[in-house]
C-alpha cells in the first residue's frame, strides 16, 4: 500500500500534544486590534485544543496519519 500524503495545511496549523490532543493558535490576531480590548487580545494568544474524541480530532487524524 502506498504511502499516504499528509495535507500541506493542516500540517502548518496544527500540532499533536504529548497526550495526543490538538492544539491550534486562535483566530482574529492580525489586523484590526486597537478596537479589540486588551482581555480579548490576551485571551487569544493562548492555544486552542481539541480533545482526542472530538469530530475535529477524527478529521486531523485523517489528514495527518503519521503525526
């Protein structure tokens, strides 16, 4: 059986926790911040993580079988 590709973009977005979660940076960090508060900034510096059961978790581990 061939080997199987993992997607280009999901590899620059998305990174495999020790535990096997998902983490991912946030959105809304580029452009636009001096109307944003400055909890709602700080707020978003921090990752996101999706749990291993989630349907975005099935869908990553599709897209990145070797990860």
């Amino acid at each position: 059986m061939p080997k199987l590709k993992s997607h280009s973009g999901a590899k620059k977005r998305f990174h495999k926790t020790a535990s096997g979660k998902w983490t991912h940076a946030r959105a809304g960090r580029r452009h636009l911040l001096i109307e944003m508060s400055s909890k709602r900034g700080r707020h978003l510096r921090r990752s996101a993580v999706h749990k291993k059961s989630s349907a975005e978790a099935k869908m990553l581990k599709a897209y990145l079988p070797y990860d």
